[in-house]
C-alpha cells in the first residue's frame, strides 16, 4: 500500500488491492471512484442542459476543468470527442484508476471517447495545435451552504484550489486565443462571468452555463 498525504488537508490516497481510495481523515470520510456509477446520467443525458448547448455530435471537445469527469462522460455520451485536462495529481490518479476498473460497456464505450490528460488547461490552450470545437470551464463555483453536495463534490471542492480572478483570467486568454465556441458553467445566482461578451445562458434550477465565442486574438488554430 502506497499513500500521497495531503498535511494541510488531512487527506490521503491510498493504494489497495482494490484500487485507489481517498481519506478525509478530518471528517472520518472515504470515497472511491467508480465510472460504473454514472450510468444513471449517461441514460438522461439528452435532457441534460449541455444537450440543448452542443446541437450536433462528433465534436472535438476540450474539458479544462476534469474533476472527476463526470460532465466528460455526458458530453462523449452524446457522440462527441472529448479531451479531458486535470491538474491535479491525487484527482488523476482516482481516474486513471477508475477508467481501469470499468465493467459496464456503454461506460467503457463512453470513456473510450474521452483522453485524460495531465497538466494545466490554459498551458495546454497556449500549446495546442488542435482545434476543438467548444472548450469547457466548471471552476467548481461555491454553493449555497443550505445545499449538501454529494461526498465526491466534498472532496473535489476540498482538494481543488479555487480563485475567482485566476479563473476570470484564464477565460479572458483563451477568448483571445482560440477560435472555438466556449462554455462556462456557473451557479445560477453569480455574475462573475457577466462582463464578457455572452452570445447566450442556458438556465437550470441551480446551475447556467454561458456561451461565447473565441475572437482568435493571438493566433490561428489549425485543425489536423
């Protein structure tokens, strides 16, 4: 058994026969990863919001903000090409070993559609020679305290570090640099995003997402 210790969280990844399992030793609670789980959002997938978004199938993709890749499994669910970007070292590891551990074949169909990548999304933007056609921001935005979120939302919001202005920076870059559709997805009450130039917001109960446009200010992308 291996472990990463997170001294200022009180979190730790352990290795086990079973696969990788995170500890909040603050809160005497456990999680692992299963992609097998997300076969009840996969089947309501066309009533998600990002269907009423992403009006055709085949896209190419660009998930910057993976977490537990779970809004990545809906959109390669809906026939699409995705690129997932995680930053996070504890948080790649639970899904590489999660992607080894699927049973199911429409989940394994669906994650077969989805390439994990380690590093940081706005390197990545900078680098990239591919073109995508949408690129998707979930910068984890805080929730009304009144609302419990599910145990992997705890550790996510726990583990991933989250700034407003780095986050508002971050789109303003790649507004400049690309030429792809971009959406955002934001709690429904927020205006943080609302100095850009939105072409539209599709409404939840709780959640928005915003749609703009990439101006393409630095340079072009070529498609391969």
């Amino acid at each position: 058994m291996s472990r990463l210790l997170y001294d200022s969280l009180k979190i730790t990844l352990h290795k086990t026969s079973d696969g990788y399992q995170i500890i909040d030793h603050e809160k005497n609670m456990k999680m692992t990863l299963s992609f097998d789980d997300y076969c009840k959002i996969i089947q309501d997938n066309r009533k998600h919001q990002l269907n009423k978004i992403i009006k055709a199938n085949n896209l190419d993709i660009l998930d910057c903000t993976g977490g537990f890749a779970k809004d990545a499994a809906i959109l390669a669910s809906l026939g699409n090409n995705i690129t997932l970007i995680e930053q996070n070292p504890m948080i790649m590891s639970l899904l590489i070993d999660a992607r080894g551990k699927i049973k199911n074949d429409e989940i394994r169909s669906v994650f077969n559609r989805i390439k994990i990548k380690f590093g940081n999304c706005i390197d990545f933007i900078r680098n990239t020679n591919k073109h995508f056609d949408y690129i998707y921001f979930d910068f984890m935005f805080n929730i009304n305290k009144s609302a419990l979120p599910s145990k992997n939302e705890q550790f996510l919001r726990k583990i991933v570090k989250n700034d407003r202005n780095v986050n508002i920076n971050i789109i303003q870059e790649t507004v400049q640099r690309v030429v792809s559709k971009i959406i955002i997805k934001d709690h429904i009450s927020s205006n943080d995003y609302d100095n850009f130039d939105i072409i539209n917001t599709y409404k939840g109960k709780t959640v928005k997402y915003h749609l703009l446009e990439g101006k393409n200010g630095y340079r072009k992308i070529s498609k391969k």
